[in-house]
C-alpha cells in the first residue's frame, strides 16, 4: 500500500492547505472508512467541476485545485487522493472511456478514484460533482459511481494506479481555460489501452449496463 501513500508533484497532500483541510475534515470521525466517505463528498460538493461551471484555471496539482476550488474529473480526483493520503487512507487513480456527448464518438477518458477501506479492500468512487442525470454516492460495498457503460467503444477500466496517468497531467497542465480543456479532452482507443497499463493482454471489461 505505501505507493498508495506517497506525496508526489501532482498528489502533494504534504501541501499545508491540503494537510490543514484534511485535518479538518477528519476531525469529526472516527474511522478509516467514514473519514473517506466525508473526504469524498466534501470534494465531490465543495469543489466545482470545471466544465459544469464553466470555471477557470484548469487545475492539475491537489494543492490548485484546493486553492481555485475548481478541475476536471481528473483533478478532482487529484485531490481527494490527496486528502485521503494526508489522512493515511490509500488511495488510487482509475479511468473509464465514456463518450463525450452521450452520442458515441467523440470519446475521452474520465479519471476517479480508489480507495482501500480495512472491511472491504478497494472500493471505486466518483467525485467529479453531482448533477441532473448524475448521482455518485460512497455506499461500499455498493458501487455507485457516476457514469455507467453505454456504447461498444466505452470501457470500464480496472487497473488501479497509484499516480495518474502521464498523458492525464500532460493534457491538464497544458490547457488554459476550460472550454480549451474541453476541446483537447484525453483519450486512448481500446487498441491502445493495454500501451496505458489500463488492461492486461488488450483485453478489458465493460461495466454492466
């Protein structure tokens, strides 16, 4: 579990804002698992998803996207990794292919979390910020993440990463605003993804519909 554990440049839960909110949020509970469940709803409500908002800057590192209480699905799970981290919690990075419209093609990846609670072991969650059409809650053993599988291009990947994917950061730190974020969204086909380490052996599992 310890890489599950580790600051790094983007989870830089070491950040005294992380920490001191992280602190805050813990202080009423208890126990590993309703600490992640206050973590992920206070990153899922307090922290306004870029696109859905229409907010400014696009945010990579957990410490900016405390500070501009904004990102994308990829940085909000940035930041509840964080929190979780910084409270002793392992958490990791997961990825899903959804398409962007509802439609089918276009497609871009979706990023959210994994957390490891003592009962149940890893438990998948969804902070990208609720809204009509989406209702992703912390109910483990019950997963109820925000988006399910539609289409035959979609994919529910289930490698767990300890470190977001490299073209992730590399898509977020090099986009300004969120209508350009928009418009460059990442992406990797289902030929591809065994490249990402998202699926062993090419082959990948859709999630139920």
């Amino acid at each position: 579990m310890e890489e599950y554990l580790k600051a790094s440049e983007v989870i830089d839960w070491q950040h005294p804002t992380i920490i001191e909110i992280a602190n805050q949020i813990a202080s009423s509970y208890e126990t590993p698992t309703a600490i992640a469940k206050a973590c992920f709803e206070w990153v899922r409500d307090e922290i306004c998803h870029s696109f859905d908002y229409q907010m400014n800057p696009v945010t990579c590192r957990a410490s900016d996207v405390l500070r501009y209480k904004t990102g994308y699905c990829y940085a909000k799970s940035h930041l509840l990794a964080a929190l979780l981290r910084a409270n002793k919690i392992p958490a990791g990075f997961c990825y899903q292919r959804l398409s962007i419209d509802d439609q089918g093609a276009p497609y871009c990846l979706h990023g959210f979390n994994a957390i490891h609670l003592p009962e149940i072991g890893w438990y998948r969650v969804d902070a990208r910020g609720n809204k009509e059409g989406v209702d992703a809650q912390f109910s483990p053993p019950q997963e109820q993440l925000a988006f399910k599988i539609q289409f035959p291009e979609e994919a529910d990947f289930h490698a767990i990463f300890s470190e977001p994917l490299q073209m992730i950061v590399e898509a977020l730190q090099s986009q300004a605003t969120w209508d350009d974020m928009l418009r460059n969204l990442p992406d990797v086909t289902l030929e591809s993804a065994e490249n990402y380490g998202l699926v062993p052996n090419n082959k990948y599992t859709p999630a139920s519909k």
